[in-house]
C-alpha cells in the first residue's frame, strides 16, 4: 500500500513539474482546462449512451445541408449571447467582472482570478468557446427533440441574420453621413 501511495505522489508531483514548465510564469488554469474538458467528454458521453439506451443514435446522421447552416448560425448567435450578452450577464457575473461595453449590444468583462473560477469564465466570456458546447447541445437536439431544436435554431438564426442586417444598415446610414 505504502507504493501505491508514494507511485500516486510522484505522479502528481511530476504533473505539478510539467504544469509549471508549460505555464512559463503565466497562471493559466492547467487542471481547470482539465475538468472543464473532462466535463464535456462526460457529458458527450452520457448523451451518446442514453440515445444508444433510447434508440435514437441513428437520428444524427439525417443532418442534411440546411440543417447544417441553421445549427452554424445558431451557434453564432446563442455563443455570442452567451458569451457577451448584456441580459446573460447575470449567468457569467461569478465568473467575471464587468469592464464596459465592447460593441454594439455586447459588453467587456474580466474574469475573474480568485477561487477556482478562471478556467470557467474563460470559457463563458469567449464566443469561440461556447460553440464548442451550443453545437454539441445543438447537436444532441436533434438527436433527442428534433422539430424542437430546428424552431428554437430558426428563432437564433432569424436573430443572427437580422443582427447583421441591423450592423450593415448603421454602416451604410453612417457612410451617408
């Protein structure tokens, strides 16, 4: 017993080595990375065996071109909302601090150091990231409530498409001016 335990503290003292080499100084969140991956690899995972448990692990391979463009946009625009999103900031506000706005209808938050909360905020503040997430939901919607998932995708792509007709009419209005 006394190997096992001193085998599992050179393991860990070997991973805190690497960790601090690969970090160079900097305090980026190593095992926060670690269990926020770890988490979407579980949560895959459990979504994957309750479709093959419910025999609907067949339904993902119908996704068909336009499903395709309506999961794209809707994963644009539900990140974005997410990530930015003055009205979602409720949700990130553990895990930020509010900075100011940083475009049009989207704001610039900090996130926090303290407490363990980096590694989330990270990925709650970065559009690019939650894609990741909204897509594989997204994803798994289709899977589990499809009629569902392409009404709520529409709604999302509706608003993404016309938020850029609203960005591209200022630009044109202020080209006038």
């Amino acid at each position: 017993m006394a190997d096992d335990t001193s085998g599992a503290a050179s393991v860990r003292r070997a991973a805190r080595r690497e960790a601090q080499a690969y970090r160079a100084g900097s305090d980026q969140p190593l095992v926060g990375y670690a269990v926020t991956a770890a988490s979407y690899a579980g949560l895959v995972a459990a979504g994957t065996l309750l479709a093959r448990r419910n025999g609907t692990r067949e339904a993902a391979a119908t996704v068909g071109p336009w499903d395709l463009a309506l999961m794209g946009l809707t994963t644009h625009k539900l990140s974005r909302l997410l990530a930015k999103d003055a009205v979602t900031s409720p949700l990130r506000a553990f895990f930020t601090r509010f900075q100011g706005t940083s475009g049009p209808a989207e704001l610039d938050e900090d996130v926090r150091e303290a407490d363990g909360r980096k590694a989330i905020g990270e990925l709650i503040t970065c559009p690019f990231c939650m894609a990741q997430w909204v897509a594989t939901g997204y994803a798994f919607g289709l899977v589990f409530a499809p009629t569902l998932t392409r009404s709520a995708g529409a709604v999302f792509s509706a608003v993404a498409v016309s938020d850029w007709l609203q960005l591209a009419y200022t630009r044109l209005q202020q080209a006038q001016d």
